[in-house]
C-alpha cells in the first residue's frame, strides 16, 4: 500500500451521498493514488426518524431511486462502498436531505421547485451547521466546495457554511468550487453560477487520466438509486460522464474548479 504523506490532505464538501463523486470523483481517486489523504464530507448525511413528509417530490424520488424501505440507509451504504472503490475516507453529518426536512407539520421543501428556489427561512440547517467544523481544516492541502450550479438549496446551504469555516484558513488559496454534475450539464448552468457567486473566480481544472476516469465511473456506478434517476442504463451513465468531462479543446478528461484569484 501507498504511504500517504501526513502533510498532504484534501476534503471535498459533498452536499449529498453523491455529489462529490459525481463532480470530482477523479480528482478524488488521482489524489488517493498518489499518496495523499482524501476525505468526502457528506453534509446532508443523516438518517431520517418518524413519520415520512406527505409530498410530492418525496414521492417521486423514493420512486425513483429503488431503494427499498429504508433508501437514506440505502444511500449511505451506496456512498460508502463509492468511496472504498477509490480509496478515500469518507464522513457522514447527520442532517437529512431537504426533502425530509419539517417544521411542525410543513414539509419545508414539497416540491421539485422548492429544492432549486431560496433557502427557506425557517430551514434549521445553517443553524445546526454552525456546531460543525470540516476536519484537518487548517492543515488541508485544498478544501472542494460546491459552486452552486443548479441553485439547488442544500448545495447553496453547503457552499455558505464552507465559506464561513473558510475564514479560519490560513490560506485561502487553498478553496477550490466544483461544477455540479449533472447541473453543470445544462445549458449555462455553470456560466450562471459563476455569476452569482459575486467574487471573481480563476480556473483550477483538474486534467483526469483514463485511469481516474475509469475510477471514478466504477465510483458513480456504485450508486445504484441515482443511475435509476438519470440514466437508463450503466453503458449510458459511461457515455454521458465520459462526455460531460471530456474538455472540446484538447480531448482530456477534465472536472471543473476555480480557485479565488491571487491578489
């Protein structure tokens, strides 16, 4: 096995089970291969306990994802294994998916709408965030945000907590913010949330190998509940990410990032 070097550490904030994978799965896997020590921190991790939000897009996603009677369960052990198969740690907070999250008897988010619009005021989540810290923050080599492509409310969530853990790092350099996958896929998705991000942002691409690119695909397909959501198939999930990631210019594999400028 690969000594990892201790002075070399990487956490990648994951708004869900698959988020991270998904968007820098290869960076991820080159990372680990190389020695160094990769954490995925999945912010909203957690189980849900009682009774389920009568809603819509709960519906449709239990429907969706295949999951059994207990698919946030499900979910875990799907990230879990997607982890291992590319050699990085992995943490789970235990927050649920905005879907599941209530207040009273309102279910916060009841619809596809609602996860893409403003975080809802009386969300608990940023809250509850604030008694949580990202590990080996001061020592990490990067930390890996969410952009925010897509505008969806845990990823915005996600993203807002990092940059205020961001403040206790030495050097800021060391942020990097990934497009989303699959948002990053729509049309000026990406485009968008760069503008919306309001600070100017420089391109820190991460070129992939073809051996990171098969790492990260043998990863995705680890999630079971999502190749049901997006794809019909697993030839077509390969297809879609191999195009996804593959730069027009030059042909190489490539995951989006950007770093703040230098000053």
């Amino acid at each position: 096995m690969t000594e990892r070097s201790p002075s070399r550490s990487h956490v990648i904030i994951s708004p869900h089970f698959d988020d991270g994978i998904f968007s820098c799965g290869g960076l991820a896997h080159q990372l680990s291969a190389a020695g160094d020590r990769v954490t995925i921190m999945t912010i909203m991790g957690g189980l849900f306990d009682g009774a389920l939000p009568n809603t819509p897009i709960l519906a449709d996603l239990h429907r969706r994802w295949e999951a059994g009677v207990n698919p946030l369960r499900q979910r875990q052990l799907e990230d879990e294994r997607a982890s291992k198969s590319i050699g990085v740690d992995f943490m789970h907070v235990p927050l649920p998916d905005c879907v599941y999250r209530i207040v009273g008897d309102e279910a916060l988010y009841p619809s596809e709408e609602s996860l893409f619009a403003d975080v809802h005021p009386a969300d608990f989540a940023p809250r509850l965030l604030q008694g949580i810290q990202i590990p080996e923050l001061e020592s990490a080599t990067t930390v890996c945000l969410p952009l925010g492509v897509g505008h969806h409310v845990d990823h915005q969530i996600a993203r807002d907590w990092g940059m205020t853990q961001a403040r206790d790092i030495p050097d800021k350099m060391a942020l990097r913010f990934y497009a989303e996958f699959p948002y990053s896929s729509a049309d000026r998705s990406t485009e968008i949330a760069l503008q919306d991000f309001g600070t100017p942002l420089a391109p820190a691409d991460a070129i992939l190998t073809e051996a990171d690119m098969r790492a990260k695909l043998q990863a995705i397909a680890c999630y079971q509940s999502q190749i049901s959501t997006f794809w019909a198939s697993l030839e077509e999930m390969e297809a879609d990410v191999r195009h996804a990631f593959t730069d027009r210019a030059t042909g190489q594999f490539v995951e989006r990032l950007w770093r703040f400028e230098e000053v």
